[in-house]
C-alpha cells in the first residue's frame, strides 16, 4: 500500500488556489484566500477525528516549488521503485 502525505507552504496554497478563482472569474482577494486557509488548515489540524497530520508511514511530498504533473510524476517514481524493490 502506498501513502502520501502532499504539503505545501500556506502561502504557496493560496497563491494557487487564488489563481484558479482567477481563471474562474472569481472576486476574491489573495488575502480572503490566504485567510480561508488559515482557517481551514487550523480546524483540519485540531479536529477531533480525521485529523489532517502525516503518518509514519506516509511519504511526505512538499509540492512548494513542484507542478502538479511534477508531483504526479514524483509520486509515480516513488511507487515505481517500491514495487521493484
């Protein structure tokens, strides 16, 4: 089985995320997005059950300077060579 853990800095995430709200004709601000994030990352955290944390068994992926096809491909490489090993 295979886990991963995708990360990225808050900053990089809502820089994204405001981005596809651009390209979607969205009026929100990069700071209304970075906000909602921080938000959202402190409750995913804190919840009581299903808390979003990475697990010892999980590879940790930080997607800070990574594409998402860079990433796909980075997660493809890492399952090639477990499955060879």
């Amino acid at each position: 089985m295979f886990k991963f853990f995708i990360t990225a800095d808050v900053k990089t995430r809502a820089m994204r995320r405001f981005k596809e709200s651009q390209k979607l004709k969205k009026k929100i601000t990069y700071e209304d997005t970075l906000k909602t994030l921080k938000i959202r990352d402190k409750s995913d955290i804190k919840r009581k059950h299903g808390a979003l944390k990475k697990t010892s068994d999980s590879v940790l992926i930080n997607s800070d300077k990574l594409s998402r096809l860079r990433t796909f491909k980075m997660i493809n490489e890492i399952m090639d060579r477990k499955i060879k090993a």
